[in-house]
C-alpha cells in the first residue's frame, strides 16, 4: 500500500529506549495499549506535532499498520528522520506476547 518508501520495525526491534507512539482512537486506547505508549490519536497530530520527539527513536503503532504508517509518512514530510512503523501493530504486539493493559490498569484487548 505504501511501498518500501516507508520505514517499519518489527515488535522484537523495539527497545525500552523507544517512544512508542499510538495513534489508535480513544476507545481503542481505552480498551488496551502498550503500557509506555504515548496516545496521540491520527487526527490530532497536526495539531500537537510538538509533542513528538525528534532527538529520539519514535516507533509509531495503530491496530495494524495502516494508520500508522501515514503517520511515519507526515512525520518524514515534515523532518522527523528517526521514525518506524512498527510491522503488524498492536496484533503483532499483543501476540508476540508484549503486555496490553486497559485504562484501568487490568490487562487490556485490542479491538
């Protein structure tokens, strides 16, 4: 869909030195996510691009990997050279056995 033109790392590639940024929906963030996830929904990042490091390797995820790919896309338009899709997104995540927790703290899903 997006080619090779577009960075991906792997769940297994991802470090504790990363920042992880989901750009799932509010609910889906709610119902499980990555317990150091940042959440910065698609459609707000234009308007809270500040919030993304730039000194640092930037992992982004979605449910699996369309979304956040557009992300890395925008993100590398406008100068962020340290920035991967992370392959399979929260699917690949939760089954390769990283923890989904929920809001609430209690182990999450991933709808």
């Amino acid at each position: 869909m997006f080619g090779s033109q577009i960075p991906t790392v792997t769940v297994s590639e991802i470090t504790d030195d990363t920042y992880l940024l989901d750009v799932r929906e509010d609910d889906e963030w709610a119902a499980g996510h990555a317990p150091e996830a940042h959440h910065l929904p698609m459609m707000e990042l234009p308007a809270r691009i500040a919030e993304v490091p730039t000194d640092r390797d930037v992992a982004v995820i979605c449910r699996s990997g369309g979304r956040s790919a557009q992300v890395v896309a925008y993100l590398m338009r406008n100068g962020w050279d340290q920035v991967r899709n992370v392959a399979g997104g929260m699917g690949d995540w939760a089954s390769t056995g990283r923890p989904v927790v929920a809001d609430n703290g209690q182990p999450g899903r991933v709808l």
